[in-house]
C-alpha cells in the first residue's frame, strides 16, 4: 500500500507489515512490531543500522538489530518472568502519520494501550514514536501520562550501530561520566573507550553527544532529555549464548543507547509528558 510517493506499507515472509522509505535522500525499513527500525541508509552512504545475519523476524520477538524500543522498563525487570525490557518492543504499533517534504520523511507510529497486558503497566499513557528521515535519522519517543496518579519508568533507544572493526573501533565523548558496569561502581570515565572484552556499561551525567570512530568513518551520536546512555558489545562468550545472533557478530558492532535510566529514570505527573530523543548522522 503506498502512503506517499517514497513510502509504502509492505510485509515480510513471515507476515510482519513494515514501513519501506525509498526517496532520493535516504531508505529505511520501520516495522509496525515495535515501532522497530531495522534500516536506515543515506544516499551514497553506508548504512547506520546493524542488524544480525541470523535475523527471522518473528511475531511476537524483538528484531536483533536496528532500534528496539525498550518501555517502560529497560533491562531485567524486578518481577520474575517479566518480559526484558518492557513490552513495547514485542507490541504491535499503529501507522499515525506520512509527511513526505523535498528532503525530509515525517512517519510517526503510536502504541495502542490495548495492547499491553495491564499486569505490565496499569496505568492509562500514550505513546508515540516519531521518525524524522534526512541525510541523518531522528527518533523521538514521546510518553504522555493521562492518568490521575504519577507514573514512573526507564526507557531506552537500544541503537545497533555497524563497525568493520570492533577492535579498531572506539567511542568519544564520554569523558567525565560515571558509570556501572556489572552491577559495580560508579568508575568515573577518563579516556575514549576502546573495546577488548565484553563491554556492558550504563553511564550517567554523560554529555548529549558522542562519536563512535569506526574505520568507515565517524557516526555521531545525539541524545535529548537524557542524561543516561549504555554502551554494549557482548564479546565472546556472550556471543554464544545470544538468540538471533553468529558467534563471530560481535566484531562488527556495538549499542550506544540513549536511555533514562537509574538515576535518570522518569516520573511523570498527570498531565505531564516526557520525549526521550536520539539523533544518529555520519560525519
């Protein structure tokens, strides 16, 4: 089904409808599961997304790659058996709005609360997530608190970013942040990071915008209402014990995630609401 002249609705092999961009400036692939983004290029560029070879696509399961929207809790949560990191990634999201200008995309999915099993989250919010399309890619996740009591959540853009060379790949722009790595600290950032062994590490007080330095070039990397981030590559061992994920994946990428999380979690007031914000660009 075409939305606009670059954009059509699509289905995969196995029955997931997706968003399909193809303009002059840019292509992408947003699935409705999730709200996902799975692919963004610019024209005459490599793409900013990493996704598994080992990729199926099924119903019901987040997409190893892209941009899992993680809501409303990031990573294990407190209850046993409670899906990782929140339900929004796994729920089927609605296609609001197509705004094709000459050198930008507008699409904006929301996520119908009848979707979420209330024993997750029994409070009455809207969310939406909007994708803003150019040379680079902004996606900004908006939490509107309709009920009569205050709610509180972590959330995360769980970024997939592509890298030749993890060995030979580092990260600017953390210096001076505290962070958790393993359940220990806080150790407080000194240098760019460089990776050499499972990395696993939640910052905090961290500045809006870092530079992942890749040997195909520089991805900037842009937070907003977010002074938390994750920076993740699952190394060796790790590797092995991933689903949707080869053994040897972990040499050619890395998350860098904009989050609220631990001290930066959310607390929403009725009426209130809160955009968490990512922005990625080459160089």
């Amino acid at each position: 089904m075409k939305l606009s002249p670059s954009v059509t609705i699509e289905q995969s092999e196995t029955g997931l409808e997706f968003i399909k961009v193809a303009s002059e400036f840019c292509s992408a692939t947003i699935f409705l599961q999730g709200a996902q983004i799975t692919e963004f290029t610019p024209t005459d560029k490599k793409p900013l997304l990493w996704v598994s070879e080992l990729e199926d696509y099924q119903e019901g399961k987040g997409v190893r790659g892209g941009i899992p929207i993680c809501w409303p809790w990031f990573g294990v949560s407190q209850h046993e058996g409670w899906p990782a990191h929140g339900v929004a990634r796994t729920s089927l999201w609605r296609a609001e709005e197509v705004k094709e200008q000459d050198d930008s995309i507008y699409i904006s999915l929301s996520l119908p609360m009848t979707q979420v099993d209330e024993k997750y989250w029994p409070y009455k919010t809207k969310l939406l997530a909007e994708f803003i399309l150019t040379s680079g890619l902004e996606l900004r996740l908006t939490t509107t608190n309709l009920d009569n009591q205050t709610v509180q959540f972590t959330q995360a853009l769980h970024t997939y970013f592509p890298t030749p060379a993890i060995e030979e790949t580092k990260v600017d722009g953390l210096q001076g942040a505290k962070y958790i790595e393993f359940a220990e600290g806080p150790f407080e950032q000194n240098e760019l990071v460089s990776f050499a062994r499972e990395t696993d590490m939640v910052y905090t007080e961290a500045k809006d915008t870092q530079r992942i330095i890749t040997p195909d070039g520089i991805i900037e990397v842009g937070r907003e209402n977010s002074t938390s981030c994750v920076l993740w590559n699952p190394w060796i061992d790790k590797s092995k014990r991933l689903s949707n994920f080869a053994d040897d994946e972990y040499h050619v990428m890395l998350c860098l995630e904009a989050a609220n999380v631990l001290d930066d979690s959310v607390e929403l007031a009725p009426g209130a609401s809160h955009t968490l914000a990512t922005k990625l660009r080459w160089v």
